[in-house]
C-alpha cells in the first residue's frame, strides 16, 4: 500500500511481505513517482491520483512493468483518504495474468490442433474418395477387360477361319465356272435353279461379301 499527496509524493509504504522487490521505506519515503517508478508507470499512476481526488470515488486500473528483465502485471485500486491524500492498494497480479496467457496459448494450440485435425480429417476423406474412385475404375477396368477377352474370343476364331472360307468360297466358284464351260447344257432343274438364285450376280457378290466381313472382323480385333 502506498499513501500519496496530490504532489505524488510516498507520505508512507507497506511493502508486501512475500515481495522480492519490494523497496524499503527507506527508499520511497518522501520521494516523488517520478523517483520511484520508470516513467511510464508514473504518468499512470498521477493519472488515477488526480481522477481519484477529483472524483472522490475509488478508481481502479491494471499496468504492466520489467523488473530485472521479468514482466510484472499489477492491478491498482485508489481510495481517497483525505482531502489531499490517496491510500493506494497494489495487487500482484503476475501469477493471474501468466495463468491467462497459458491459457489462451494453449486454447490457441488447441485450435490450431482442432484445425489440423480437420484439414487431416478432410485430406483422408479426399483420399478415401480417391481409392472408391481407383477401385471402381479398377473394378470397370476389369470387366472391360473380360468383356473384350469374351469379344475377342470368337472374333479370333471367325478371323482365323475367315481366310479358309474365302479360299473355299472361291474355289466352289471356280468349280461352278468350270461346269458351265464343260456342260453348257445343264439339266432343266439345275437351269431353273441357276436362274432363280442368279449364279452370275452371286458368283460377283459372295467375294466381295467375305471381303467386307474381313474388314469388319479386323475392325473388331482393333477395337478390342
């Protein structure tokens, strides 16, 4: 506690008795703020002195100041005690304040966590998004392939046959042209029939058929 005038001069002291630094009385008394506190402190501390005898109401108010390198919180309460004097109460307020830094450090590393944990969170549901994709594609992939293996099966076998059956196409053909050369007087059924099947537009027609159905077969082939 501290017993001030309005000149801001330490009319008396009590030092905390559990305070490492607190001064002596011997060191405050009859000095002015300006002697005892840094500087900062001092135009503070007047400030609530001339409001505290001004008002004649308890003024209260919390400053900050290094001591040997280490930062002190305080909380100040005025209370007028005369007509020209002020009791000032001083209260360590160091602990508190640490505590609500550790506090708000930590709720600050707790968000931050939280925040990580989402991004993660959202990160592994992306990926999981990403192997349902790969396996539906892979899955996809697979019975596209089976499909083409089941499509490829009996268009080898039609293409593997297809070049015979064109020899054997044309060589009935051939043995067709060689009858009507050598027995150019058929049987009336065979000559009704020859007419009625038009052998000369289908001795044309039927290669160029197996041709096409070549090129069909190779087209498949391709696209499997």
């Amino acid at each position: 506690m501290l017993r001030l005038n309005s000149q801001g001069v330490l009319l008396d002291y009590y030092p905390a008795k559990d305070d490492p630094n607190a001064l002596r009385k011997s060191e405050v008394l009859g000095k002015t703020l300006e002697e005892i506190f840094p500087k900062d402190v001092a135009v503070w501390t007047r400030h609530y002195l001339a409001l505290t005898l001004k008002t004649g109401k308890v003024q209260a108010g919390e400053y900050s100041t290094f001591i040997n390198d280490d930062l002190y919180h305080y909380e100040a309460r005025y209370v007028n005690s005369d007509r020209d004097e002020v009791l000032a109460i001083i209260r360590d307020l160091t602990e508190i304040k640490q505590g609500e830094i550790a506090l708000q450090q930590s709720e600050k590393r707790e968000r931050e966590r939280a925040l990580q944990l989402e991004k993660t969170l959202k990160e592994l549901q992306n990926t999981q998004a990403q192997l349902v994709q790969a396996e539906k594609m892979s899955s996809l992939g697979q019975m596209v392939a089976d499909i083409a293996h089941e499509i490829n099966n009996p268009i080898s076998f039609i293409y593997g046959n297809i070049v015979h059956t064109n020899n054997y196409i044309r060589d009935l053909l051939h043995l067709l042209q060689l009858y009507q050369k050598h027995y150019q007087e058929p049987v009336p059924e065979i000559k009704d029939f020859t007419t009625e099947c038009e052998v000369d537009f289908l001795t044309q027609d039927l290669p160029k058929i197996v041709d096409s159905m070549n090129i069909g077969v190779n087209r498949i082939r391709e696209l499997v």
